[in-house]
C-alpha cells in the first residue's frame, strides 16, 4: 500500500492549562473524504491549525505522504501540499477571482505575466474538476458558494493534493452543499486528500470515507463511515446518549400575540431588506423562518425587537402597536413582555469583557430587584446570576468569571436563562445554536419547546434546516427579504431548499 | 476557532507589565542622555531626588499629580464609553473661569470652605459645558469627538485670550489675568501633611483640591463599577450594539458621558487656580490635559490605576524641572522627550511585552494563566 497522505503521531499541544490536544496519532489514507468531527473545544481546529503550520505541537511528529515533516508555517504546510479552505474566507472582496487566487502567490513585481499563466491554469483546473468560476468576476459579486469555490481553486493553484475544509457548509444552501460534495467526489476521483471537518453528522455520512471523533482534546474513534451511524457518532461526540429528534406534543395554539404586517425595512444605503412581510405567531406555538443567511433575517428580528427602524409597516404585540417605524426601545418591549435572544451573541446578547453576572442582566438591569437607587445592588444580582448558572447548568459555575472565558454553548446559555427567566409571553430568537456544541443544542431545543408548552409564542430564525424542521409548528420560508413559502412541519428539505434559493418565489405569502 | 490563548494574572497584569514598560522607557531615555553627553546613571539620580528627595520635593510633585489625576479621570471616564475626549485642554481652561467667577464673587463675603463648593460647582459646570457641543455632535450628527474635541481646545484658548485681555482684567494690570482673590478665594496648603511625616517644606502649591482629587477618584470608582450609569456606560464602551440592545439610548449616553469629563476635567483648574495662583492666568492648564491621556492609559482607566500613573507624571515634572536646571546639558526639551518616552511606551506600545510575558508564564506556571484566573474588571 502506498504511503498515507498524513500521519499524525503522538500530538500534544496545551495553552496555559487547556490541554487543547492530548497525544492523537491518526492516519488519514491518501484519495479519501476524512471527516473530523467534535463539539467545539474538542480541539478540531487546534489539531488543524497544527497541521497547516499556524501553531506547533508540544510533542508528536508530522508525516505527509510517508515523510517526517517540520511544519513550521503556512508556507511549509502550502509546500508539502497541504491546502486549507478556512470557515471564513480569507478573500480580498474588491478583487477579481483571478487576483485572489494570485494573492500571495504573484511570482514577479508585474502582474501580467502571472496573471495570464494563472488564467490558463485556472481554465485546466476548471475542466479537470468541474469547478466554474468566472475568472474576472468581482469576489463581491459573488454568492458565498461561489466565493468558497474560489477558496478552492486558490489551494489547488498552489499544488495542494491534500485539503482540509473547515466547516465548509456553514453559509450555504443545501443545493449548494449538495455542488460543494459533488466537487469534494470529483477530487477525490483525481486523487486528492479531503479532510473535513464538521459539526452536522449529516455531512459526514453523505460525503465521507472514514470519520474520526474528537472530545475533549482526545481522538476518542475513528471510524468506516459505513459501518457507523449518525446515532453512534453523536454519543461518541457528547460521550452520553443524545436526543437528536425533540419530543413534541402537538400544537395547540391560542391567541395571536404578535403580529406583523406588511414590514419594510431598508438598510443604512437604502437597500430593501424585508420586503412588505406579514405573519402572525400564536401562543403556544413556534413558528420557524428558515433562510439562507443574509435574506432578510437579521434585519426582520432587530426591526420587530426594535433595535433597527422599519420604512413602513407594522407590528402588534398582544393587540398593542409597537412604533417599529421610529420610537420603539428595547427596553420598552423587554417590559411589555417581548424576550429576544439576538442572532450575534457575541456582539449584541453579551458584553464578552463584563463578567457572567453583568451580563446576565442585560437590558433588565433597569428593574427594581437589582438596583438600590442608582446603585447596582450587587449581591442581587450575583444571587441571581448564581441562581440562573444552576438552573440552565452554565459551566464552569462561576458567576464573576469573565463571559469571554465560557464556551460557546455555555455563553448561550447564560443569554437563554436571562431572556426566559423573565417569563416573556413572546420569545424572540436567532441563531439558538450556532456554534454551540451537540450537548447544548438539545438542552436548548428543550427549552424552547418547554416556552412553548407554558403558551409561549416563539419565532425562531435559523439558519439551520434541521432545527427548524424539528422545532417549528409552522415553517415561513424567506428570500430576498419576502417571505416566499409558508409549510407545516412535515415539509422535506427538498421542498424548503427550492424555496431558500428563491425558485419558487413567486409564490405568494401566507 | 476557539483557540485558547495563555491569560495573565492579575499582579502581573496590572503590575508587572507597566513596570516593564516603565524600565524599557527609562533605558531609551537613558540612551537619549548618553546621547547628549550626560551620564544617565546621575541624571536618574536627579530626576528621583529631584521628585522625592525633599519635602519641598514632594510637595511640588504631589501638586503636580493632582491636576493630572483630575485630568486622567476624565479621559478614563470618556475610555469607559469609547469615547476618546483629547479635549481636556480646553475643558480645563474653561473650567479655570469657572472657578474665578466663583472666587471673584464670593471671595470678599465667604471664607475659603464656603467659597469652594460653589468654585468645584463652577468649575464642573464650566468644563462639562464646553464638552457639551462636542457631545451633541458626535451624539446626533456622527462628528468624530477627537477631532470636534481638538477643535474646541483652540476655541477655548483664543476664548480665554480675549476675557482676560478684554473682560476679566483689572484696568490697573499690566499682565492679561484677573485681580488676585482675596482668603475667602484662595485654598489652604496641605504642607502640614508632610511636615507630619516629619520633613520640612518651605513653601509649595500643594493644597487642599489633592484630597477632592483622591475623592473623586474614589467616586469615579462608584460611578463606573457599581452604579445603573455606570453599567451603561461600560456597556456602550465595549459594544454599542449590545447597548442598542439592551434599549440604553446611545445618544443620551454619549452626552452624559462627556458631560462628566468635561466636569472631572475642569475641576482640574482648582488646584492651579484656587490653589496656588489665586487668580485666573493665561495658560494655566499647562499640558496637563494632554498628560490626562497618558494617565489614563498608564493607569488602565481604572482609578487605583490613574493615581499613581499621576504621581509618577508628577514625579517627571518635578524631577524634570529639577534635572534641567542642574544639568546644563539636558534643557526643557529633553525632559519633554523623556516624558514622551513614558507615553509611548506605557501608552502605545502598551501590549508590546504581553505575548512574550505570556509565553514565558504559559511555560514556567502553566496554572497561573489558566482561564480561572482572568476576571473582569470589577474589583
């Protein structure tokens, strides 16, 4: 048999006191799909930033292709023939698909000369894997599939036999990823390496040879993705038995609790991103917008929890207009009975700098039970943080712990406990699980259900076709910033993907 | 992803890397002597005794340290909010008038502990008045508040130029400034406090506005960490979106948070003032608004940060004035370099050290910088 593509042997990698690797050998045969998954913090990236030379390991040893190899930087990694297409692209937005995939890689000070070798270049790689692109498009005009193309065609220009993709599908529609795998078949046809790394199990079945698990720093199995099932490597990744379908019990929605008629929104240059939307959520009942990202979305949910001011239209909760067209605060709606848990964690549901019992007061920190006069009363409010930190099982259980420092599901958690303690009647959420590991994810769906067992109404964005699928009572389909579909539960992917890529857009609203 | 990177604790945060960064800006400084033909050991040995060494000295660097921690606290309180006020300057020196009104009105009627509150009142409202516009227009017109800030600087400098040439100034004076304040006008010297300690000062500027220093940098403390302003403040500072969110008005926030520096910044002129000139002169600020910034860097915009960073400045103008005069080779300019030296790396080059001292703490204590050991700010 001949070499593998990559050996690894004995890995160790620690910062300060995570031990982010723990001693993995793993051996990826050359002309296979390999997928690597794990929660994050299982160390996926960290063994792969090893790999494409950005850290080095503490202990261990290196092979590609059956030789020991010091990779010391990117550059050692792109010579031995390793490429990386990173979960966010490194393109340079105002250039053409030519100049990007030059970038670095120029060869002499005038352009010309390279840039017509890697025009003719490009032109073979196009025909030898199926991967069009227009040469002088502009990066920007682009759709994100294409965009990630072009990531593609850049470490195959470089020589890269062996690929690793980070989180490749995150942005695409599933007829996009359905295109991505397809490229990824015809590669390994050609004989190239894929190492893929992936949170959604469906992934790894649909495209893999073989998959490795990872938890806690440690490759804990490596598997024929034949002889596995989604079942076994979710208990492999989360080291329980998980839940990946929620429980439900039928709906039995009550009154209409918001509604929205009719809202535009325009962006900062005048753009129309929600276009004359209507809908109505109940109580007791989830109703899910699925969407490729950027349709709209994000603008809908700032513009009804009033962050963002519509153009036109408007917004009743419980029965009562809320002033979307200029005048309505947060604050008002979070005392009217209106929770959100915003799409950008990072940057809009948490102050990652305050520590977790400043945080777990955000937008309520008005109320009485935490203040003494204009004093914050900060016993309340670490009782309070503490309270929540057992109830929701926010780890590590401590309440003056920087936000930063909790995990992605974990620092989830802290901004669901806020929002749902407060006992809303409508519950606003986006994103609920991005980036958030599989453990957490199913705590999470749980929850949302329990709201909407209590009589919640709850609208639910993702991105996330699964989640929607299994949580929503009723699926609104967005594109373009017009809600294009309206589906029951049961509705298949297929149907729901067609209606994401805009095919079936004429279709009128619900 | 979520590539975990070694955190340092807290007394080395706080403590170890500003002295590095002390150290390397004293040795550059160092060489600039050598430069110059001087021998840096001596002229160390100057500048610290120069500051410390005597009662006198003491005296002049604690008056010094006092303007600077009333002009550090106002930039720290704008840093809380984002906001970058260079504005200082001009807040000052606006706040001087309020001050001398106070003083030229009162000073015949009340005695100095009467005549004070109403002089701080004056002095705050003055300075946050003249932060005002720039506020509002960053607040509801999107002006950037370093340049508007700057701008208003000049403005206040000719302001001043022309009431104390034209308004202020006693037909009988030659010098633009106002009459001299009587007692009721003039702050008592805290010389006693040292003299306790058992040193001796002839005569110094040091007075009473130290202790409302100290104070407000105690309720600067309050206000930031444990106050509903505070919260908003700092949350706004670190993502206006997340402020957006929570429902605090950004506009609003803005404002009150210039309000307040511009109120720490202008009670700055009671020390020079009230306490020492006893009447309003031209370019009484002196810089110490622009040091206000470097204060506030040094001092990590953190009160317990800012009154030593303003000791230490006062240190350097102490020293320096002292080391100037006894060494003929090294002139005013120099001191100004070595002062530059200091800002720019406590200030600039602030993180300069971090990643090495990080690796070095990752590989000799690997349990020190473990994500336990990072808090938030609150203290």
């Amino acid at each position: 048999m001949a070499h593998a593509a990559i050996e690894l042997k004995g890995i160790d990698k620690s910062f300060g006191s995570v031990h982010a690797n723990r001693n993995i050998s793993l051996t990826i045969p050359a002309g296979t799909i390999h997928g690597i998954i794990g929660e994050n913090g299982a160390g996926k990236s960290t063994l792969m930033s090893i790999l494409y030379g950005f850290y080095q390991a503490d202990r261990g040893e290196i092979f590609v292709k059956g030789e020991r190899a010091a990779i010391l930087s990117s550059s050692d990694a792109i010579a031995r023939g390793i490429g990386m297409v990173h979960q966010h692209f490194m393109l340079v937005h105002n250039f053409t698909v030519l100049e990007n995939v030059i970038l670095g890689a120029e060869g002499e000070p005038l352009l010309k000369t390279s840039i017509a070798k890697a025009r003719s270049e490009l032109n073979r790689l196009e025909r030898d894997y199926g991967l069009e692109v227009d040469p002088d498009a502009i990066i920007e005009d682009l759709p994100v599939g294409l965009q990630q193309r072009v990531e593609i065609l850049k470490a195959l220009y470089r020589g890269a036999e062996i690929l690793i993709l980070d989180e490749p599908t995150g942005v695409l529609t599933p007829a996009e990823a359905d295109h991505l795998f397809r490229i990824l078949l015809q590669l390994k046809k050609e004989g190239k390496t894929i190492v893929l790394i992936t949170h959604k199990l469906r992934e790894i079945m649909a495209v893999t040879d073989n998959v490795s698990v990872m938890r806690q720093g440690a490759l804990v199995a490596t598997r024929k993705t034949a002889e596995t099932t989604v079942e076994e490597l979710a208990e492999l990744m989360v080291g329980r038995r998980v839940l990946l379908r929620v429980e439900k019990s039928p709906v039995s929605a009550g009154d209409v609790l918001l509604s929205v008629r009719n809202l535009t929104v325009r962006d900062s240059r005048g753009v129309t991103m929600v276009d004359g939307v209507s809908f109505d959520v109940r109580a007791g009942e989830i109703v899910g917008i699925a969407g490729v990202a950027g349709n709209g979305q994000t603008e809908l949910l700032e513009t009804i929890t009033g962050i963002r001011e519509a153009a036109s239209g408007s917004v009743f909760l419980a029965g009562r207009p809320v002033a979307v067209t200029g005048g309505a605060d947060p604050a008002d709606l979070r005392e009217r009975g209106m929770a959100h848990v915003p799409e950008d964690r990072h940057h809009m549901g948490l102050v990652l700098p305050f520590e977790e019992n400043e945080n777990a007061i955000l937008g309520y920190h008005r109320q009485k039970k935490y203040l003494k006069g204009p004093f914050l009363d900060i016993d309340a409010i670490r009782q309070d943080a503490r309270e929540k930190i057992e109830k929701y099982d926010i780890r590590p259980a401590d309440c003056r712990l920087k936000t930063a420092n909790f995990s992605g599901g974990n620092q989830q958690k802290i901004v669901l406990s806020r929002e749902m303690e407060q006992d809303p009647d409508v519950l606003i959420v986006g994103q609920p699980t991005r980036g958030v590991d599989v453990g957490a994810i199913e705590f999470i769906h749980r929850r949302l259900v329990e709201m909407r067992d209590k009589g919640k109404a709850v609208l639910l964005v993702s991105v996330e076709l699964d989640e929607i699928r299994s949580l929503s009572d009723r699926i609104l389909v967005m594109f373009s910033g017009r809600i294009v579909g309206e589906r029951g539960p049961d509705a298949t992917e297929g149907e729901l993907g067609l209606l994401m890529a805009g095919v079936e857009g004429k279709e009128a609203a619900a | 992803m979520s590539a975990p990177y070694a955190k340092l604790p807290a007394w080395a945060d706080y403590g170890l890397i500003p002295l590095i960064n002390l150290t390397v800006a004293f040795i550059v400084a160092g060489l600039v002597v050598l430069l110059v033909g001087e021998n840096p050991l001596r002229a160390a040995v100057i500048l610290v005794d120069g500051a410390l060494g005597r009662g006198q000295a003491i005296a002049y660097t604690l008056y010094y340290a006092t303007s600077f921690i009333f002009t550090g606290l106002a930039v720290a309180v704008a840093f809380h909010c984002s906001l970058f006020n260079i504005g200082g300057e001009g807040q000052a020196y606006v706040g001087g008038l309020g001050v001398a009104l106070a003083c030229l009105a009162f000073d015949r009627v009340f005695p100095w502990w009467l005549t004070f509150p109403i002089a701080i009142a004056g002095a705050a409202v003055f300075g946050a008045a003249w932060a005002l516009i720039p506020a509002y227009l960053q607040a509801r017109r999107g002006s950037h508040i370093v340049i508007t800030t700057i701008m208003f600087n000049f403005i206040a400098a000719s302001l001043m130029v022309y009431l104390l040439v034209n308004v202020l100034k006693p037909p009988t004076l030659q010098a633009p400034s106002t009459r001299t304040f009587l007692e009721g006008g003039q702050l008592p010297k805290l010389n006693f406090m040292i003299e306790a300690m058992g040193l001796s000062v002839r005569s110094s500027p040091f007075n009473v506005s130290f202790l409302l220093a100290l104070l407000a940098a105690f309720l600067v403390w309050v206000l930031i960490w444990r106050t509903r302003l505070g919260y908003e403040i700092r949350t706004r500072g670190h993502s206006p979106k997340a402020a957006r969110y929570a429902g605090i008005g950004e506009a609003r926030i803005i404002i009150v948070t210039m309000l307040i520096s511009g109120a720490l910044a202008g009670m700055m002129a009671l020390n020079p003032v009230m306490g020492d000139q006893n009447r309003l002169q031209i370019d009484f600020v002196t810089g110490a608004g622009f040091v206000g910034i470097a204060v506030a860097l040094m001092g990590r915009s953190h009160p317990a940060g800012i009154v030593p960073a303003a000791i230490l400045f006062g240190m350097l103008y102490q020293g320096g004035a002292e080391l100037a005069f006894e060494m003929p080779g090294i002139s005013r300019d120099m001191i100004v370099i070595i002062q530059g030296l200091v800002i720019l790396f406590a200030g600039a080059l602030e993180h300069m050290f971090r990643p090495s001292l990080q690796t070095l703490f990752a590989t000799v204590r690997p349990a020190s910088v473990g994500a336990k050991a990072e808090r938030a700010g609150g203290v």
